[in-house]
C-alpha cells in the first residue's frame, strides 16, 4: 500500500471522486460526440468536393450542348446557297454582280518610315528608378 499520505489523498480523490460512473459515462459520450461532430465535418468536406465536380461537369455538359448547336447551324450555313457563292468566288478570285472592288496600293516607303520611326521612338526610352516613377506618379507626370 502506500504509506505517504498525500499520495494516499490524491489516489482516493481520483479514485471514488473522479472514476465515478457518471463521470466516465461523460467521457464516453464526450468522445462519441466529438466523433460524430469529426465525421460530420468530413462528409460536409467530401460532399463540397463532390459537389464542385458535378457542377463542373454541368458546365462542361452545356459548353459542349452550345457548340454542338453551333456546329450544327454551321452545317446548315454550309449548305446554303450564299456560303457555296462565296466559296466560289474566293476561290476562283471572281466579283459577283453590283459589286465594286477597289485595289488599294501599299506604298512601302512610308510603312519604312513608321516602322523607322517607331523603333526609334523604343530606343529613346530609359529606365527610371522606381522613385522616380513614384515621384513622377504622385506628382501628375506619369503621363506619356
């Protein structure tokens, strides 16, 4: 046995005070409680996840509906009599009755020039500091 008495004390309260059936039936439930609550959590977690695939899948299911329609009303375009006249003459290089074309002629010494002057335009930039463009920010001069 043991002889100290306070260790005596302490083992007696734990004993009759602490280990009494009511006691350890609200530990029990306590544990049964947290597990339900765990549990619940993970199905309310599993069921978002799941939830989140299915609309997903919705969303794909009417993206694939809309082109499906689309892929449809161009098979119908393509069996017209306007698409087949455009086919034609595109490939065929050919005009159609009333209409006009007009050939516009590029000069390429003014595209040079723009293109000259915007790489130009590129070159004259320099790098500001980052307080300088915080400076020029704050005071009104970051226009360009």
């Amino acid at each position: 046995m043991i002889n100290n008495p306070k260790i005596r004390k302490l083992w007696f309260n734990f004993r009759y005070k602490l280990l009494t059936p009511v006691n350890l039936m609200l530990l029990v439930g306590a544990f049964l409680v947290t597990g339900w609550i765990y549990q619940g959590v993970i199905s309310i977690n599993r069921n978002y996840k799941l939830q989140k695939k299915v609309d997903y899948k919705i969303k794909q299911l009417k993206l694939l509906e809309l082109e499906t329609a689309n892929l449809e009303y161009e098979k119908e375009y393509y069996k017209t009599a306007e698409y087949q006249d455009l086919v034609l003459r595109q490939s065929l290089n050919k005009i159609g009755q009333n209409e006009k074309v007009f050939v516009i002629k590029l000069d390429q010494d003014w595209i040079e020039k723009q293109n000259q002057r915007f790489a130009a335009s590129k070159q004259v930039t320099t790098k500001q500091s980052n307080f300088q463009k915080w400076f020029d920010f704050l005071a009104g001069n970051n226009h360009r």
